[in-house]
C-alpha cells in the first residue's frame, strides 16, 4: 500500500505536537528526580532533517541542535538560524576534520581521545577561543562504538586537563540497547556516578557540568538517572525518512 504523501503543514504540525509531548515527559521526569526542569537541555538531534524544518524546529523554541556528520553539518550550516540556537557536534570526529568545524560548533560532544583532543586545542588555539567539548564514554564497552572505556577516563582526563585550549565541560554517551527500563536505569546510574566521582575530584580545567545521555528511547530514564541533556531525533522530527 501506497503511504500517504505529508504536506509540509502535515509534519510541521506533528513535529510541534510531539515537541509538547517530549517538554512534558522531560518536565515530569526532572520533577520526579526532584530537580527544576529548567536544568535539563532539550537538544534536537538533526541529522538527516532539512534545513527548513531544523529552522522550523528552532522558531518553536528549540535552542540546541547537534550533528553527527562535518559534512552535513557544513552543508547545512549557512541555511541554519543559528541566532538563538547552538550547534553542537554529537558524531564521531575524525581529527582531521576538526579544523573545519572549530568555531562553528558550541560543543563537541565526542571527544575520545587525546589525539582528537590536542588536534582541537591545537587549532582553537590557532582561532584565539577556548573549544568546550564533553568526553565520549563507551558506558557498555561495545567494540563497534567509539568512547573511552570507563576504565580509561580518569587518564584521558588528567591529560586533557594539560592542553590550553580545550575546555571540558562533561560527559556523553550512547548506552547499549536494553529492552528493559531497569535495564536503561541501571546503565545511566553507573553513568551519572562517573560523572559525580570525576567531580570531587576537581581536577584542573575540568568541569562535570553537563551529562549528556538519554535519546528518543530512552530519555526519560536518563532523565531520572540525572541526565543534564537528552539528545532526541526520531521522537521530535519522526522516524527518519529524508
Ligand atoms: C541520532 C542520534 C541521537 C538521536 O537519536 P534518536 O533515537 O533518533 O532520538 C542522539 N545522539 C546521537 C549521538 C545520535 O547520533
């Protein structure tokens, strides 16, 4: 059977619904962990969404965005208003393509190694700015992810806490898969005590300020394991289809 063709106004109209839905699911999740709602971003994962309905996403209120891929990103990045939105980089980063996107992104979210970080220091240094970023963590230790093993942090830290221009503002990660809400709960604790153990231990230029975890499966878990940011694609924008 022939799927039915949505109109513009159709998908605009199902993204704003689905907007409402998550702001409350997120609402009630913050209360339910006995924080402000307020404190936890909203970020609109875009890739594969066209510029116009990104900007259509951004006129509703929605004031993050991240990218997976630096060409899309670049393709996409003179059409975006991005006045009141930040960019943000949330796929793997591959170092040589760092000097294309410094300046252009808010945060890097992938961060995995120390390579990849002296390669950003290295060039946001050559820009005269500080580049914020968050540590990739591979929580499940799954082989085909990238991520630093949680074994691996505390050293990756302690050395990118030497570099000048790179500044690190927390932690990110994509969990397994689980079917169970016990099972999602269970890996974003261990997530959520990573990120308060490298926290006392204040270590230089090192903030754990956001904790970026939590995507359209699973952000209301994340959420309650004190999740600071969920990064939601399909939930918002539809399963992905452009
Ligand atoms: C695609 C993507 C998301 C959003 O995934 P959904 O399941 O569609 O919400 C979040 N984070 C990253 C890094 C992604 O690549």
């Amino acid at each position: 059977m022939m799927e039915k063709l949505l109109t513009d106004n159709d998908v605009k109209k199902k993204i704003e619904d689905n907007l409402k839905i998550i702001k409350e699911n997120v609402c009630n999740a913050a209360l339910k962990s006995g924080r402000n709602p307020n404190d936890i971003t909203l970020l609109a994962a875009t890739k594969t969404v066209p510029s116009s309905i990104i900007n259509y996403a951004i006129s509703l209120g929605i004031d993050n965005i991240g990218e997976n891929k630096v060409q899309e990103l670049l393709s996409k990045y003179d059409d975006l208003s991005l006045n009141n939105c930040n960019l943000h980089m949330i796929g793997h980063l591959q170092t040589n393509k760092v000097k294309k996107i410094i300046g252009k992104v808010k945060l890097i979210q992938s961060v995995d190694s120390i390579k990849l970080a002296s390669e950003i220091s290295k060039i946001s240094l050559q820009n005269n700015i500080i580049t914020e970023v968050l540590i990739e963590v591979n929580i499940g230790k799954e082989e085909k992810k990238s991520g630093v093993f949680p074994e691996n942090l505390l050293e990756l830290l302690e050395n990118i806490s030497e570099l000048k221009a790179i500044k690190v503002k927390g932690l990110m990660a994509i969990p397994p898969i689980y079917e169970e809400s016990s099972q999602k709960r269970k890996c974003f604790s261990k997530m959520n005590k990573l990120f308060i153990d490298i926290k006392e231990k204040k270590i230089d230029n090192i903030n754990m300020d956001i904790l970026s975890v939590g995507m359209s499966d699973d952000y209301v878990e994340a959420i309650l394991e004190g999740s600071t940011m969920v990064r939601i694609g399909s939930a918002l924008f539809g399963k992905r289809k452009w």
